[in-house]
C-alpha cells in the first residue's frame, strides 16, 4: 500500500481523539466518491456519488459535510506509479485547498494510487465504483493511523487513547 505523501511533508503533529470522524473523498472532476467512517470504528462506508454538471463545483459537497458532522476530510490526490505528479494530481490538491478554505475543516491529503483498482476487485460496479474507491482512501487513512500508533507504542494507563497523524 502506498504512503500517504501527507506524512512525507510534516506541517505538525495532529492527536485525533477515538471519537473523530472523517468524510472522504475519490474527487473527479465529472463525479466524485464520498465515504464516512469513525476512528472508534475504524471502519469505512460508502455514503455516496457527487455528479457535477457543467463544471465542478464544491456545493454538493457541502450537503455531505453538513449531514455528517466530520471531524476532518481526507481527499484522495492520485500519483503516477512512479510517484509522480499529473494532472488529476494538481486538480486533487486544489480542490483539498478549496474544501480547507470553504469548510475551515483539517483536510488531510492521502495517496490514492490504485483505489480504483482495489474497489473493483473487491466487487464495486460502476454504479458505485466512485464511493467504494472513497472508501479505500479512508481505510487506506485508517491504516496508516494505526501504523503510525504501533510505531509509537501503546499509550500507558492513564494517558489518552487517540492516535497521532502528521499532516
């Protein structure tokens, strides 16, 4: 599983509590994957498709982020294999900006290479390709949460039970 590059660039360390929840998201520019999913649970599902007409748009995704209370957005920016940088790449990191300036939530940004791929051999269809690759980017996020907390070791009694993310 690739790393997330949001770890490779460091802009502090964020605790994020059991209780936090995330919206995240497989943007496209003429649809986009949405999951939601809880750090207690750990988990992910998929809660829907955002279709944009006529140009993209970040309204739709404010009906999302209202229903479901997030604590934070994940956003999925895809690379080349090689880890380079395309287009989709840039259109991903301005639409992270937008949703951080418009929602004045975290965004944490999470390498998306072969969600698709993985969604499709895990059963999506192309009715729900889109949110099930969300939902690959979020647990792709809640793996590497976990990762980072068993390089850190467990918390010892007393001490909080969240779990670190450098973004």
């Amino acid at each position: 599983m690739p790393v997330s590059r949001a770890s490779a660039a460091p802009m502090g360390s964020q605790a994020w509590p059991q209780e936090s929840s995330f919206l995240a998201f497989d943007l496209g520019k003429k649809k986009s994957g949405v999951a939601y999913g809880s750090l207690l649970l750990g988990q992910s599902q998929a809660v829907g498709v955002i279709q944009q007409k006529g140009g993209f748009v970040l309204d739709p995704f404010a009906a999302f982020i209202k229903e479901w209370s997030p604590t934070a957005l994940v956003v999925g920016v895809p690379y080349h294999p090689d880890g380079q940088a395309h287009d989709n790449t840039r259109f991903a990191k301005r639409v992270a900006q937008q949703l951080r300036a418009r929602f004045h939530l975290k965004v944490i940004e999470v390498d998306e290479r072969y969600s698709t791929t993985q969604a499709l051999s895990e059963g999506a269809q192309a009715h729900n390709v889109d949110a099930l690759s969300a939902c690959v980017i979020l647990n792709q996020f809640f793996a590497q949460l976990r990762q980072a907390a068993a390089l850190h070791g467990a918390p010892e009694e007393g001490e909080s039970n969240s779990i670190s993310h450098e973004s």
